[in-house]
C-alpha cells in the first residue's frame, strides 16, 4: 500500500514537470534571455578610484604629485634703518655699526616642466634676495625669478636642471562641486605633505589681495592647508594640477576648515605670459560691474536674477567701442555662464589684449551677442613689456652708497633722462631720488614697478630727496593712464 502511494507521488511529480515544460515552450518568446541582475551596493562613491576591493583609493594621485612639489625657501635682508640725529650727535653716526638682519621664509611650488619652471605664489618670493628650491629627493638648487604678478598672487621662478617630473595640467573649468582634490604642499616645514577634501565652491571672491585690479576667483576646498602650503599643488584624483593653493580663512592662523587655491585656467595663462613676455597681458572688457541679486534685480527692474550688471563704461574700453551699454547684463563669455564679477574676471583673464571673445547680454529682456576685441590697460592691443614704466616718462637708476650716506637715507632710485610723461606733468626734476611710494619702499627700480601695481584706488602719493636735501611729495592718479 505505501508502495503505491509512493509511485503514485513520483508519476503525478513527473506529470506535472512536464506540463510546465511543455507551456514554457508554447507561450515563453524563445528570443527572451534571462538575465542576472547583481545587487549595487549599499554606498557608491562618485569622483574616486577605486581599487579591487571597492575602497577609496588614492594612492596613485598622492604617489605621482608629491614628486612634482618641491619646497620653496627664501632669504630676506632687512635693510630698513631709521638714523637718531640725537644719538648721532653725541655718539657718532650709529649707522656705521647697522648689521642687516636676515630672515627666512617657506612656502612652496610646482615643476610645470622637465627643464625646471616652477610655479608658486607671489607672497612667498616677494622682495627676497635669494631663492632656494628643494626637490622631494631633497636635491636642493638656488632659482631665478622669471617674473611675477601681484594680480593675480602667482610668480614662475626657475632652476637649471633636466629632466625633472613635470605635474600635467587638468581643467578647474570641469570641476564639480563634492569631486574630491588632494593638497600637496610643505605645511610648517613638513615636507611632501598631502592632504584630501573635496570641492567645496567655486569662484569666491575674498577681497584678500589690495589691488583694485585683482584677479580672484579662488576654489574653496576642505583640504588642510597651513602655512607653507602657499604654492602647492591642488590635484584632481588623477594627480593633475587642478589649483595653486593660496589662502586660508581662519581666525588663528592655522587651518580650520576652509582653504581657497587660484584655478589652474588662470594659472596656465600667467604662466605662458610671464615665460614669453616677462609680463602678464592683462585683457580688459573696459566695464565696472556688479553682481546681480535680488536688491539690484528690484532697483534696475530686472526680470531674472542672473548674470553680472554693467554699472558703467570705460571711455574708450572694448565694450563700449562694440556698443554695449550701462545697464546691460552680461549673461556669457564664450558660451560659460558668468553669474557673479569672480566669474567673469575669470573668464576674461584667460585672454590676451586682441583676444576676440563672444559676450551675451540681456538688454530690455531680450538677448543681444557682441563679438568684443579685448584690450590693455593702456586701451590698445599691444604687447606690454616687464620694463614697461613709460608712461612716467623718465629712466631710473639706484644711488650710490655715498649719495646715501650724504642725504641720511639707506634706500632709494635716482630719476634721470626726464621727457614727456607723467613725472614731467608733476613738476619733478632730474635727479630726484625715489625712496617711497604710499607704503613701499623703494630699493631697486623694479619696486617702482611693483608699486605701482599694487595701487587699488589709482591715487600715487611719491616720498623722495633732491641731491641738495630737499624733501618733496607728489601725488597724482593712475586712472587716466589705464
């Protein structure tokens, strides 16, 4: 009997598999594939490498840029000296005596090429009298400036030396917001120190740099960065240079959670300038802008709140000379969106004065594009050399030690071979000794230079002696000249 009910089960098991099979070949598309679907995991993380296991992963960005940084040492002589007439008087002139103290600054760069150009900040070689580079095989080499620009905080120095590991450019233009970066720098004198964050804003303006024709357009991340970190790199996950870190935002001095680096669309141009030409070729829109927000939207009866507001013209500027106005909004340079004066100066300091650029603007509610030829400070197309002083109209030369122990100074540059221009305009004479510009003192005549560049409100307030003891001042604006 158990026999039977067993059999019974096993025939009624086997009948029924076969009815199934015998409807999945009537009714089931034979070119249907069935398909195995895995499981994603519970977390991806975007912008990273990963390796076999699926952690992060960036060793291979850290590995091939810290090799591209080097460390960046400087030597300032302090030459300032203030004579005392009263000590003077009964003891001597104490100047006899005067040592010059030297002191040391840190910071750091990166080799942009196998033949030895480094690229770092300007606050970190400003005004040094020497410049050591220390490759991160701690072979160490004495560099020459190339040239330098307060503009933008950037300067290209350079070592005689082949073959060195270049860092390959990346584009800060493509970078997303959270994409992760890496700071690669000599913090405090630690050497070859990486750190890791993420993006975390693009195009801040902070108002650090005094210059009223500044440049900046930083990239916030969350990357440590301290003191001595000035000049590194900001590498994207594949180790391309993304960034030069420049600034923190703290209120101790030390890192605390925000850290801005000039974009490398910016750097490239500096850099190409400064190698070609000494200088960098500024291009101008010839507009004073503001920033669209809601306040300026309801004043000007603007429908949208977008774009950067034209406040006004620069007679004989780019801008005007195509027919854009006051009161225009600037939508777009080449096709990027410009919402903000950080982003538009960003855009146009990629080009060079005779640059064409196309500019979409809104204008009563409706979209206009200019095709704009970029010019100079000067308003023309020219190339603008590194001794580019001539509109003062005169040549420098410095001062003998004995001219500055006759006059009682320790510094100074001798005016000579006046002609048209603008010292002539101010009544100053040949022979005049510059020793001060507002707050700069002057030792060399590229001060002058340096001085003049980092006027922010035009106005040049000029300190100095003439060869029989007379001290003047003039003072006169640099806006009719830009």
């Amino acid at each position: 009997m158990k026999a039977k009910m067993f059999f019974g089960r096993v025939l009624t098991a086997v009948f029924g598999g076969g009815i199934a099979i015998i409807l999945f070949v009537l009714f089931v598309d034979k070119e249907e594939k069935i398909i195995t679907v895995k499981e994603p995991n519970a977390i991806q993380l975007a912008s990273l490498p990963q390796n076999v296991t699926g952690q992060v992963d960036l060793t291979l960005a850290a590995e091939s840029s810290v090799k591209s940084v080097v460390h960046v040492k400087t030597l300032y002589t302090n030459e300032e000296y203030q004579s005392n007439p009263f000590y003077d008087f009964l003891f001597g002139n104490s100047k006899r005596d005067y040592q010059p103290q030297p002191s040391l600054g840190s910071g750091s760069g990166v080799i942009i090429s196998d033949d030895g150009y480094i690229v770092t900040n300007n606050h970190v070689v400003k005004g040094s009298n020497l410049i050591n580079v220390v490759l991160q095989d701690k072979r160490s080499y004495e560099a020459k400036l190339v040239g330098q620009d307060p503009y933008t905080d950037l300067a290209l120095i350079k070592i005689e030396e082949e073959d060195l590991p270049a860092m390959s450019f990346g584009n800060s233009d493509e970078l997303k917001l959270g994409e992760w970066v890496l700071a690669v720098g000599n913090p405090f004198n630690l050497t070859s120190t990486v750190t890791a964050g993420i993006i975390s804003a693009k195009a801040r303006n902070l108002g650090i740099m005094s210059n009223r024709m500044s440049i900046e357009s930083f990239l916030q991340t969350d990357a440590a960065v301290n003191p001595g970190n000035s000049g590194g790199a900001l590498v994207d996950t594949k180790g391309r240079l993304v960034g030069i870190n420049t600034a923190i935002e703290s209120r101790t001095g030390s890192y605390s959670g925000y850290s801005f680096a000039i974009p490398v669309t910016i750097v490239k141009k500096v850099i190409d300038d400064l190698k070609e030409f000494g200088k960098v070729q500024r291009a101008m829109l010839g507009v004073s802008i503001q920033s669209v927000d809601a306040n300026l939207a309801e004043e000007y009866g603007l429908e949208k709140i977008e774009g950067v507001y034209i406040a006004e013209l620069t007679d004989g500027g780019a801008a005007g000379g195509v027919g854009m106005k006051r009161g225009d909004v600037i939508l777009e340079i080449n096709s990027k969106e410009v919402n903000s004066g950080a982003e538009l100066q960003e855009q146009v300091s990629k080009y060079r004065p005779g640059d064409e650029i196309e500019v979409l603007i809104k204008r009563d509610g409706k979209k206009k594009q200019f095709d704009v030829v970029l010019r100079n400070r000067l308003g023309n197309t020219e190339v603008i050399k590194s001794s580019d002083l001539a509109f003062l109209g005169a040549e420098f030369e410095p001062i003998s030690t004995k001219e500055k122990y006759r006059l009682q100074i320790n510094r100074g540059v001798k005016v000579k071979n006046l002609r048209g221009g603008k010292l002539k305009e101010e009544n100053i004479r040949e022979g005049f000794i510059i020793y001060k510009i507002n707050n700069t003192p002057i030792y060399k005549v590229k001060d002058i230079e340096e001085a003049l560049q980092s006027v922010k409100d035009g106005g040049v307030f000029i300190s100095g002696i003439y060869p029989n003891g007379s001290v003047k001042y003039y003072a006169f604006s640099l806006k009719d000249n830009e």
